[in-house]
C-alpha cells in the first residue's frame, strides 16, 4: 500500500473525534495523514492479530466457577479498532456473564480560551485585576487615597501607561505638579517609554494648574464653575478618543476650611463624577491625599460615595520594616472580601503586589 491521501479510509482514524488509535495522538486535518510525514519510504502498517476486524457483534462467555476475571480480544465495531479488556466478573451462581469492553480513551480536551470581560478594564496590575474580577467597571470612576508618598501618581501613570500599550488612549489631568517636570520623573523611573506614546496620542496631559490655582483666590471664586471645569476636560477626552482618564489630585479644590468651601467642593466633585460617566467609556482615577494617621477614606468625605472603588494606600510597620500597604476599601460589584495587601514599588514595572499583610505578619512571627 502506498501513501495513504486522506485519514478518512484508514481503520485506525476515529472521525467522531479526529483521533488516530495508530499514532495515540489528535488529528488537527485529515486530509494530510501525520504517518506519511513520518513513513515517507515505509509502506503503511497493515492491521495486525492484536487490532480486530470490522465486525457488527461483540462476543459473550462463561466465566468459570473460580470466578476469576478473564481477558480475551473483543469483537466490536469498526469505530472501536483497538485491542479491547475483557472484563467478566462472576454475576451469578449459574456463571451467566455478558462481555463488554473498554472503550479507546478519548483525546485531550484542549484548554478553554479565557473569557474577556468586556466589562471591565485593567488597571495594570494583574494580581489586581484578579482580585477585583478583571479591573476596574468600565465608565466608572475610581478613588485612590492615601498619604505623601505612598504611590498614588504611580499608581494612577500605570493605569494609563498600561491602557496605551493595549490601544486605549488616556488623559492625565495635572493639578499642581508641572506636566514636564511629571513626564521627566518618569523617565528616570524606568518608564522611557511616555514620550512615545505622548507623541502617539496615546497619552494626552493636560496641565490646568493655572485654573485651579485661581480657586485660593476668594475674590474670584465666583468666576470659577464647575461647569468650565468640566467643559475642559471633556473637550480633551473627545479630541483624543479617551478611554482613560485621571484626575492627580483633586486636593487643590479645596481652598478653605470654612463649612462652605467645603460644601463647595463636594459639590464640584459631584457635578464632575457625573457629567464624566455620562459618558460610560471612560474610566476615571481620582486621587486624594489624606493626612498621615487619619482614618479618612476621603478628602472631602463625598468621594467615597461617588466613587464605584475605594483603594486606600499606605504605610505599616511590621516588626521594625516599614511595608506599602494598599487596602481595598471598595469594589462595586466585585466579589473583594476587604483586606490589606502589601505591595511595592519596582524600577521599571510599578506596583507589584506582594501578597496579604496578614501573610507578612505570619512570616514576620518566624524566629
């Protein structure tokens, strides 16, 4: 016999499940046999005694009085062509026993492709992304407090640098900190990178120090709205097709300690946590320094109740080390039991979580 064309005629093919008995192995086209790439100068294997002929029966027997179990080559269909195990315990005190088999073992099942949740947008940090079902909701808008220092810009720069590298163009709303002076520390992070992608239009940062700064000045705090706040920024998201957005911080709107400067910046907030997911493809960070020893989950005490997930970052120390610490506050529809993480912060990558803190308190007990 010479090469065979097509694994449809060959006995040792199961079309149900494009397996070869021959080869124990799956067939990805059975139109090119995988044996006449290996048996180009062999002829094919003929059936031998040790695989049965096609036949429509399977045969039966009598088991002896001893009971004992027996093997015998069966007798089956041509869809089985294997040397089957006959096995024909002992049913009755007559010896009356009906033979069956076992069938060929089926192919490996590949692997599910992983579900995309469509739903959700990463944050940049997988082991984050886990914990939390995926990412942040799409269109929603995130909080993330804590103390100087702790890792907020970081954390807010590798939500967007992240969504860039993946095709999903993000603003970074600078509020007191200088755009170029922002972009040249990132760099000497490891993050060389954001010039790139700026250039790109990947990463859009939009500097509006100069409108906030008009907010200390009581004279005029009557010309500053809302609502030309708002304009600008969504002017912004529009022109570069934004799918990302962080606000880094929203501290300076607070201007005074008076109850009304207060009332008014929890008005502002909520005006813009509005208008933004009107637009329900944005996802938004907002960042919110804490005084250092509140137990605050907020600046304003509003946010919290905007924000669909509250991540508040800071320090502990265990046994004299000084550990980042991110705590889920909350997680909107996310199946997040509130704990605290330990994460740090790694030249070039960013935020990396470690694992649990009470993990690190168990290790920190070993003598």
């Amino acid at each position: 016999m010479g090469l065979r064309g097509s694994c449809r005629s060959c006995l040792f093919y199961v079309k149900s499940s494009n397996y070869c008995l021959k080869l124990a192995k799956h067939i990805n086209d059975p139109d090119d046999p995988p044996c006449n790439k290996k048996n180009k100068n062999k002829r094919a294997v003929q059936p031998t005694q040790d695989y049965v002929q096609p036949v429509t029966s399977i045969s039966s027997s009598i088991v002896p009085q001893d009971g004992q179990s027996h093997y015998q080559q069966a007798q089956y269909p041509p869809s089985y062509t294997q040397q089957a195990q006959i096995v024909m315990p002992q049913l009755s005190q007559e010896g009356t026993q009906v033979a069956y088999y076992t069938p060929p073992p089926p192919p490996p099942v590949p692997a599910p492709i992983p579900k995309i949740d469509t739903d959700r947008v990463s944050t940049g940090i997988y082991q984050l992304d886990e914990l939390l079902g995926g990412g942040f909701l799409k269109g929603k808008t995130y909080l993330v407090a804590g103390e100087t220092g702790c890792g907020k810009t970081i954390f807010s720069m590798q939500f967007l640098r992240y969504g860039a590298q993946i095709g999903e163009p993000g603003v970074y709303v600078a509020i007191d900190e200088p755009t170029d002076q922002l972009i040249r520390g990132l760099e000497k992070f490891g993050w060389s990178d954001i010039r790139s992608y700026i250039n790109d239009g990947m990463l859009t940062f939009l500097d509006m120090r100069t409108h906030f700064s008009k907010i200390y000045m009581r004279d005029l705090r009557k010309r500053i709205e809302p609502k030309f706040i708002i304009e600008s920024i969504e002017k912004v998201l529009k022109r570069t097709k934004a799918r990302r957005l962080v606000i880094d911080p929203i501290a300076p709107l607070i201007y005074g300690g008076s109850k009304d400067d207060v009332l008014y910046a929890r008005e502002f907030l909520r005006e813009m946590v509005f208008a933004l997911e009107r637009r329900r493809n944005v996802t938004t960070i907002m960042t919110s320094e804490i005084p250092t020893g509140s137990n605050q989950m907020s600046r304003f005490g509003v946010e919290e109740f905007l924000a669909s997930g509250i991540l508040i970052l800071g320090l502990q120390e265990i046994r004299g080390e000084i550990y980042r610490v991110m705590f889920i506050r909350k997680a909107r529809w996310a199946p997040v039991k509130p704990s605290k993480y330990v994460f740090e912060i790694v030249q070039k990558q960013g935020i990396v979580i470690k694992g649990k803190l009470s993990e690190f308190f168990n290790i920190s007990r070993v003598p």
